[in-house]
C-alpha cells in the first residue's frame, strides 16, 4: 500500500469516528480533483460554481461510502462519485429541458478512465458500460469539431482553463486583458452549444 493511500485510509477512519478536522483535511485535499472536472464541463446555462457543489457533494459521498482495505483506493473511488454526482446534474437539467445530456460535455482527458474499475458493480458511483461508451463515442466527436472550430487564442485559453488558471493568470500568460480572456471563454461556449445542438438534431 502506498504511503498517501494508507494516509488517506487513516484519515477516513478518522473521518467515520466524527473527527471534523479530518474530514476538513480530506475535503481540501481532494477539492482541486473536483475543481479540474468541474472546468472540463459546460452546463448551457449554468456556471462553473454550481459545478464544483454538485462535485463536493461527491467527495463527501465518497468519504462517507469508501470502504478501506479495499483493492480500490480513495483517490479512484472518489474520482468515480465526483464524476457521477456531476454527471447527474447536468442529466437531471438536460431532463428539466426535455433534452437529455443536451448541456453536458466532458472536455477532460478520458484516458484517465479506469475501465475495469468504473464497471465494477461493487462500486456504487460506477456508470454503466453503455453509458460509458456511448458518452466517450460523443465526446470524441465533440473534442473533434470543437477543435477544429477554435481560433489558436480560443484553443489557448480553454487550455489553460481546463489546467485550472484563473482569468488574470491566463491573461498574463498569453499577453491579453481579462476581458479577451472572458470574451474567448464565451466564444468557446457558444460554438460548444452550437455543436451540441447540432449534433441533437442530427
């Protein structure tokens, strides 16, 4: 066992025994895991921030439902329950406007998918196969256009987005004003949401 999985472990124990400062400590540890697949969805007409709850709302699921000892550690358990409360999220409003999925895209790295663990039916965060290959199928097709469609700035700025810059690091990185940096985002989600429409009436 790893030296931070056995920290993490321990932190857990500490956690279901109500020490308040562990939980604190775990919730901290893991919020920039949250915050990385928050930014790597758009919801049509939701923010970021409402993203970020909904995956804390994970975490501390995944605290509360971890099991240790287990071959799975808490750094892919709770991968799987940030990824599936925001999932439900965006579905759930996707249904709101009687277009299931039609807001939601995932712009973050699917290779990091641990298939054999994200099927297992011993994890109660896990998504199904089908919905599995059929979002990644989607999202290949979406990264694809949504490239091709991106100005060099626009790809710069969502690059560094995803990567977790804030408006006045990205503007000092690329030499631009705050407000290019808004502008850009903006753009990039409005050719996002064309794309998704496109593809809905496809």
């Amino acid at each position: 066992m790893s030296d931070d999985r056995e920290k993490d472990e321990i932190l857990i124990c500490r956690c279901r025994r109500g020490d308040r400062a562990a939980l604190e400590h775990i919730m901290e540890k893991y919020k920039p895991l949250v915050i990385k697949k928050a930014r790597s969805m758009f919801l049509i007409g939701g923010e970021t921030e409402d993203l970020i709850q909904e995956g804390m709302i994970g975490l501390f699921k995944a605290v509360q439902d971890f099991e240790p000892g287990r071959e799975t550690s808490f750094y892919r358990f709770s991968k799987l329950c940030i990824d599936r409360q925001i999932y439900s999220a965006v579905t759930s409003a996707g249904r709101k406007k009687h277009s299931p999925l039609n807001g939601y895209v995932s712009l973050s790295d699917s290779g990091e998918t641990d298939w054999e663990e994200q099927w297992s039916p011993s994890s109660a965060c896990a998504v199904s196969p089908e919905e599995t290959l059929i979002n990644r199928e989607r999202m290949e097709i979406i990264r694809e256009k949504l490239g091709a469609s991106l100005s060099p700035l626009e790809l710069s700025v969502l690059k560094l987005f995803l990567e977790g810059y804030s408006y006045a690091q990205m503007a000092e990185r690329l030499k631009k004003k705050e407000k290019s940096i808004d502008n850009a985002l903006r753009r990039i989600k409005g050719k996002l949401q064309e794309i998704l429409e496109g593809m809905n009436q496809a």
